[in-house]
C-alpha cells in the first residue's frame, strides 16, 4: 500500500489535533468502542450526503486510525488523484469488482496492520441492498468487520463494534441491520437500516 497522510507524522499530529478542534466546535463526539484494531474491513453507514467523507475523515484522525479508502476511479483525475490516494483513497474500477476482493485479501495476508474503508452502499442515494465486497474481503482474509458510522442526529461517529463474519452472509446481514437501525444519515429518508439486504451477485 502507498504512502500516506497517515503514515505522515508531523501533519498527521496537526491533523489530529485541527480534526478534534473542528469535531468540538460542530458539536460531534467520537465513539472509540473499538477503535483499538491491527486489522480490519472499516464499513461506514450511512452514506447520504458528501458531508459523510470529511465527518469520517476527521472521525479516524481522532481515533489514530492508519486508513485506506476506496472509490470510484473517476475521483482520481491527474494531480488531483495524487492528492486523493496521500489521502489514503485507492482506485476501484467497478468493472473488476470480483479481482479487487482477492487483491484486497492478499494485500491483507501480507500486511501486519491493515484497516481498508470499503462502502457497502456504494452511492449516496437511496439503496435497498448493499454491495458485498465488504463482506468477501473480511471473511477470506479472516479479520473482523469494523462497523463504523456516522450519525447525523445523534452527532456521533466511530467504530462502534468489531464483528467476525462466519461465512452466512443472509444471518449475518441480520446482525449488522441490527447495528446500523439506530444511525440516521445527513438525508435520513435515503437510508433505512431495516430494508438493507446484501446483493447475491
């Protein structure tokens, strides 16, 4: 994995610091449950709004947590892409969906510290059943699922829980559906914790 921000000690310390100021000021706490994590799949929900990036953003300074994130390559255009992957972003060509679960699983078989951001809704829109990448890549790897949010409402973000995936993604939706009920997004009608199924494709 690339070099990044967070792996940047003097500006990853301000950012720190400039992250818990601004998270104060707005009036957001920080849930650090189980935060304490070498390894693992981060999935932040909800994801309704651009506001969800920098919130989470500032969210895993606070938490001292060393992340990637992935998105769309579109995000990632000459000098600008540059900017996003010192960021922690990786490109994601949708295309090779499939390729990119075992490339992650491999990228975490040979890493001693490994946490990767992937969106399981994939789209700031309303979505009924979320993508399952986040859920492959946890479980071939054998590390846990971060359950991250960010809750607009209660202005709270964090790891909230650290779930193992045992391999029955239908029982285990039914866990994190569970979780993720009581968050309510930056545009709550486009996220309804209780309609989230896991796509079979």
């Amino acid at each position: 994995m690339h070099f990044t921000i967070f792996k940047t000690p003097v500006i990853n310390t301000l950012m720190r610091w400039i992250s818990a100021m601004i998270l104060r000021l707005l009036g957001w706490r920080v849930d650090s449950s189980d935060a304490e994590v070498q390894k693992c799949v981060l999935i932040a929900a909800p994801h309704t709004s651009n506001w969800d990036f920098p919130i989470a953003l500032m969210i895993c300074f606070v938490l001292r947590l060393d992340v990637y994130w992935m998105g769309k390559s579109s995000l990632f255009p000459p000098i600008l892409g540059a900017i996003m992957r010192w960021l922690g972003g990786i490109p994601v060509d949708r295309s090779q969906s499939g390729n990119l679960v075992q490339v992650t699983i491999d990228a975490f078989n040979q890493s001693e510290k490994l946490i990767v951001i992937v969106p399981p809704e994939g789209t700031r829109g309303k979505v009924t059943r979320w993508k399952t990448g986040f859920y492959y890549i946890a479980h071939g790897a054998g590390v846990p699922l971060g359950l991250a949010y960010v809750d607009f409402k209660e202005k709270v973000g964090g790891v909230g829980k650290l779930f193992y995936p045992c391999g029955n993604i239908e029982e285990d939706m039914i866990l994190i559906r569970e979780f993720y009920a009581g968050f309510t997004g930056k545009n709550p009608q486009q996220f309804d914790a209780e309609q989230i199924n896991a796509n079979k494709s």
